[in-house]
C-alpha cells in the first residue's frame, strides 16, 4: 500500500460512526478510514452510481418492476416472452 501524506478528517455522530463500524464488520473493511475511502472514491470514479434523482429512480424501480413480473411469468410456468399483464394473478407490482 502506497503511503499517505494528506489527511482529511469529519465529525458525525456515534451512531453513525457505530452504523460505519458494523457497516465494515459486515464487509470486512479494516477501518472506517477505508470505508470513507472506498466511498470516495466510487465518488470520483463512478459518479452516476450515486445519482438519486427521482427521474433515475423511477427508471431504476421500472427497471426492477419488469425483471419481478418476469420472474413471476416464469415461476408460473408461463413464458418469459409472454408481455401479458399479472394484473388478472394478482402478483403485479408497484402502484395502481
């Protein structure tokens, strides 16, 4: 590991530096030093990975209604290339 030489430093509560601690537990990350540096620099390095806008959401939400509802098709036995609504099974998802 290459040396550091800056060092940035951040106050927040105990039960967000609790929730980080268990966050690197659960993940293997040594510290929360590395976690704050991973998320960095996903930050830098993937800035869209972070976008929370709703139009980006509802794209996301859509994305996974359709990937459900085909999953669903296919534990029914139907298949997968059948666009027909599971309103009439009442397994659809999202808001009517």
């Amino acid at each position: 590991m290459r040396a550091r030489d800056k060092m940035i430093s951040f106050r927040l509560p105990l039960q967000q530096y609790e929730r980080f601690r268990a966050l690197c537990f659960t993940m293997g990350i040594q510290s929360v030093s590395e976690l704050a540096r991973a998320a960095v620099d996903k930050l830098i390095y993937e800035p869209g990975s972070y976008d929370l806008s709703p139009a980006k959401l509802e794209s996301r939400i859509t994305r996974l209604e359709n990937q459900f509802n085909m999953l669903a098709r296919e534990l029914k036995g139907a298949r997968p290339d059948d666009n027909a609504p599971l309103e009439s099974s009442g397994m659809t998802v999202g808001p009517k």
